[in-house]
C-alpha cells in the first residue's frame, strides 16, 4: 500500500470506526428563573455545576441546560415526569406521596441557611415590628408567601395568618404597600432582592429571626439513579476539598454579615413536615449564630 493511499485509509477509518475519545456530552437541566429580577436558581445551578465538575473523571463529559421558565407548581409537575433529561430541581422536603414520582441527593444543598428567616416589612407596620419579643405579636400580623410554598404551612402551623400569593414578584409589591405586613425571606436571599428592586422602596426589619429547619435538597424523577449518584458524589467531593463551601461563601456571606443574625430576636418554630431520613445532615449545617457549620461543641 502506498503512503497516500494508507494515509486515506487512516483518515476514512478516523471517520467510520468509533471513537472513544469523542464521549457524547450527558445533559443535565437546571431550573431557570421565574422572573428576570429572579437570581434564586443562580445558586443552585452553580452547585449542580460544581458538583459535575467534580466527577468529571469518573463520570465523563457534561453540558448543563436551562428548562423553560416556569412557575414552582409547574416545576414540581415536570421534575416528577422527567420531561427534560437529567432534571434537578433544589426543593423543600416533598411528601411521602410525591416521593413515589421521585428520587433526591441527600445532601443540604443550601447548607441549611434557608431555616433562617428575615423579613420586609410594610411602612405601616415598620415600627411595631422593631419592638417585637414575643410570638404572639407575630401571629397578629399578616405575613405572605408563594403558593405551594412549605413555609405556609410551617407559619400557619405556628399560629400565623398567612396571605398566598401565586406570583413571585407580586409579593414584593404588596409588601412594600402594606398590603401585607410581612414577606420573610432566607436571610441568605432578602439583601439581593432588596438591591434587585430599588423602585419598590422596600423595608428589612432588623428585630426579628424566625428559623425553622428548611433543608433543600436537589429532586429528580425517580428512575434516575444514576444522576443521583452522579450529583451526590459530586456534591461530596466539593465539601471534602472546601469548594462547595466557598462557593456558598461567595453567595451569601456578604447578605449574613448585613443581616447581623446574631442581634436579632430569635424565634424556633416547629417544621411539622419533616420526616425521618436517616441520614445525619447536622455536619453540613451552617449555624448563624455562631458562624460555623456542625455542632456546637459542649
């Protein structure tokens, strides 16, 4: 054989054999916003990033995508049917019930920040709400949340009067004009929103801190086990080295130190939809008040 007519040969074979090399990409979807103004998915898409960067040698190549914008009700219907490949969505504990549609990465993906809560506050009811100590001058107020969001039923369980509201950005709008009396936030999110909405002039109390357990964890349709295994490893290897907590770090630290937790008058309420999971999430768990993850040593 000629070298001109080896050479053609290899490049045809280079065409026409497989390639090894050449892995197809495995797709992965994250939630996209519910607003323009809506940074809430930018965290957790980084985390689902960081988590495939970690495995990219034991589990190979990736590309993340967006899903199409949606509201939390839709996104829960579409996580369960598994209508875009590899779809992970950071929720809330779901439901005995919903669990039969879903599998989970049991690991806290916001570092269990989100059981902290502090709030806006209507120009009405401002100055009331910076003298509050007890509970029951809470549970006079008017507070409003999401449709479908756990917290309703986590404040209305403690005594709460609570508005829902089906939109997002609908709710930052009342608050502001005393349509509501409080919207509560995780202390990790309230200061990008403040900053996202100059318009609306809203208020932060700096009295009250109300916390519950509220561990999000990442959710997908039940039959795929393999991105859960993909994600969990991932998401253990970037606490293992640190990179998972500055990630974190690079998100909220700067809303926390605003937020001054630790001056605040804090109220424990009880998450009553909780359920056993047997495993121990207390060592990923960030304490505001002392300002570290784990335990409070003795």
């Amino acid at each position: 054989m000629t070298p001109c007519w080896r050479l053609l040969f290899c490049l045809l074979g280079g065409v026409l054999l497989p390639m090894p090399a050449l892995q197809a990409a495995a797709i992965f979807t994250y939630p996209s916003p519910e607003s323009d103004q809506d940074t809430r998915a930018l965290y957790y898409r980084d985390v689902l990033q960081l988590a495939l960067e970690k495995t990219l040698d034991s589990h190979g190549v990736y590309q993340l995508r967006p899903a199409p914008q949606m509201n939390r009700v839709r996104l829960r219907l579409e996580v369960r049917m598994g209508t875009y490949p590899n779809f992970f969505s950071a929720d809330s504990q779901r439901t005995p019930d919903e669990m039969l549609f879903l599998d989970y990465v049991p690991f806290p993906a916001e570092l269990g920040i989100l059981g902290y809560r502090i709030c806006f506050v209507s120009p009405q009811r401002e100055r009331e709400v910076a003298n509050i100590t007890r509970l029951e001058q809470l549970q006079a107020l008017q507070h409003g949340q999401g449709r479908g969001w756990q917290d309703v039923f986590i404040l209305r369980h403690a005594g709460m009067q609570v508005q829902e509201v089906d939109s997002y950005e609908r709710l930052f709008k009342l608050v502001s004009r005393g349509r509501i009396d409080l919207f509560c936030r995780g202390a990790n999110e309230l200061y990008t929103e403040l900053e996202q909405r100059p318009e609306l002039r809203l208020r932060v109390d700096k009295q009250v801190l109300i916390h519950y357990p509220f561990p999000h964890f990442f959710y997908t349709n039940k039959d795929n086990k393999q991105g859960v295994i993909r994600i969990t490893k991932g998401l253990q290897l970037a606490w293992r080295d640190g990179s998972l907590q500055k990630l974190w770090a690079s998100y909220f630290r700067s809303g926390l130190e605003r937020a001054n937790l630790p001056a605040r008058q804090l109220f424990e309420l009880e998450n009553p939809l909780l359920t056993p999971l047997g495993v121990d999430l207390t060592p990923y768990q960030y304490d505001p008040i002392r300002q570290q993850f784990g335990k409070a040593t003795p």
